[in-house]
C-alpha cells in the first residue's frame, strides 16, 4: 500500500479499543525484541543513561521484570478477585534495583522473557470474556480503572520503555552527530513521564 | 551492577565518539529487532498512522529501505571519493511511496535486512582508519560534516525510527489505557523533528 492510502483524512480519528488479542500479540513479542536490540550490545550502549538519576537499557529491563513480578498480571487477578473492594499494591518504580542485583544484561534478558512467556500463559488461561474487560479495580492514584484499561497500558507500557531505551541509547552520539542532531527528533525527546 | 553505578555524577558528562565497531554493531542488529517487533503483528499496529501526513511503521521500514539505497553508503562513497568537492544528493523524505509499492510489510522487512548487510558488508570491507573518519564532504544543507557524523548519524538514524515506530504504535492505544495515560511518557511525545 502507497502511503495516500493509510494518510486519507478521518482514518486515524478513532482509536483502536483495546483488543485482547491485539494486545497479546504485542506483549508476546517484546522479549524477542529487546533481545535483537539489545543482547550482546557493547556496554557503551545499553550500560549509559541520560545523565543522574535517568535509567540505562539495563535499568529499564530490569524495571520490566518488576513489573512482571509485581504489576500486570497480580493487579488482573486482584480485579477478578476484589473489584474495587481492595486496592492495587503500589507500584515500585525503583524495584528493579533489587532484580538486577548482580546479573548481566543477557541474563535479565533471559529473566525477562521467561516471566513473560509465564504471564501471558496465565492470561490466555483465563479465558477472558468480552464482558471481563469492563470489570474494575481500584488503582491506588488513579481510582477506577478496568481490566480493559490495564492491559492496554501493559502493551503501552512495553511501547514507552522502548521509545525510552532508542531515546537512551540515540542520547549517547548526541554530541557524534553533529550538525544532524537537528533532523534526528530522539535527540531532542526529553522523556514526557509525569 | 545495581543502578547507583552508574547513576554516579559525572558518569555521563562526555558523550562517546563515534565509535566504528560501536556504530556497526548497532546498525547490524535493526533489521532483527524490526522483524522482532513488527512481523505478523496485526495491521491494527504496523497499518496505522497517527492522523493525517503521518506516517505507519509500515511507512517506516519503507523509508528505512530507500535511506538504505540512496542515503548512508552511498554518501560515505561521496565524501571518500569527491570530499567537499561534490555535495550529497538530497535525500527524498518521501521516497519509501516507490520502495513500497505493492508490497507487504514482511516483504519490506525482508528487503530491509538483505540491503542492510549489503550495506555493512561494503562499509567493513572499506577497512576505514581512525583518521578516515575526519574526512569531511557537503552537506546540501547542514554544509561541511566528517564521515565520523554520518556514520554516528545513521546508527542515531535507526534509532530515531525505533523511538518514532513505538510511539506510532503506543498511539493506538491512546484511549484505551484510560487514566493510565498520564504515566506514559511515550503518549505525550509528539515527535520532534525539524
């Protein structure tokens, strides 16, 4: 298809909803990805960050494996099990110091690709319900949210710490690139986290 | 190595030369993590834009494939040969309409890897210097660059369409995370290209 033909005005007005196995196909494919990405990459890469207090490559898949220890699939089960009545555990966003406590990247890599493969497992055995989407939990911030709503952000969720690691890694030749820095808009992405 | 490590001030205040063996072994690995990430995905992902003149990540493997033809090793062959002598043809931002033409998205993937290492190949088999790369060549419109900002550029090239793809995808789910939205850095990048 020529590009005309997915530019049409009004194509794109309405997003997706959220589709079950939409999203499974994206999360099951996030391991292989930052595998390809990232495995066997020279320190120089995936071991940097943006400067104090930012995350390297490194960082950011170990914050991955929290998340499937810790967020998506014990915050499903709590809506399918409580409702509303009991709240989600909150979320550690440094809880990836304790993952990656002395591994190298190959072996959270190895890590995270396992616990994943386990989640989406567990979510297919569900056999979740169109019905089932629209059951809510109780996010500790955010208030009612549904399990709708909760495995779309896990797929976004990957999509952001992908965006985040070219971010990362692109921010290490910001200075190699010279005059193109202008044209190449990662350089010039400062992360949009709230 | 836990986060402190490398979150150290000062760790990050140079950013790293481009570096051949560091630029190869980024640029080598694209065409895996783009398979990885984008074959056999739903056309609800790879077919969709983000609203008018913009492009899908089916768009950007096309384009990706005409940078692989006209853009890098063609330019490097310019500098090598003409120096600042001759200026590199214009790179057409629109080119992938042609590269793309009735075909689909694993044959892009297919075409993207195979020019790829075509590319590679003929750029080691260049056996480049450390003093090679301060060559210098004319930009159409940056003026004088060396072949050391190419390079680094393509590989910051790469990556930029990475960021661009997962942002492209992430904006798919725009209503469907809820109030997730907020936490999700990769939902508030608008791009930010010149």
């Amino acid at each position: 298809m020529p590009l005309q033909c997915r530019n049409q005005p009004g194509v794109n007005i309405e997003a997706m909803q959220q589709d079950l196995q939409h999203t499974l196909s994206l999360l099951a494919r996030t391991p292989a990805t930052l595998n390809a990405l990232l495995r066997e990459l020279p320190d120089a890469w995936t071991g940097q960050n943006e400067g104090e207090n930012t995350w390297s490559a490194y960082d950011v898949v170990g914050h991955l494996i929290h998340g499937e220890r810790t967020d998506w699939m014990p915050r499903a089960r709590r809506i399918l099990e409580f409702g509303e009545t009991r709240a989600f555990e909150p979320f550690d966003r440094l809880g990836q110091n304790r993952e990656s406590q002395g591994k190298t990247l190959p072996q959270l890599l190895d890590e995270f690709t396992r616990l994943r493969a386990r989640s989406l497992e567990e979510l297919r055995s569900l056999n979740l319900r169109p019905e089932d989407m629209e059951r809510r939990g109780l996010h500790p911030s955010l208030g009612t949210v549904t399990l709708a709503e909760l495995l779309a952000t896990w797929a976004a969720h990957d999509l952001t710490h992908l965006h985040q690691i070219s971010r990362i890694m692109a921010h290490q030749y910001r200075q190699a690139v010279g005059p193109w820095s202008k044209f190449l808009g990662v350089m010039h992405c400062a992360g949009h986290s709230s």
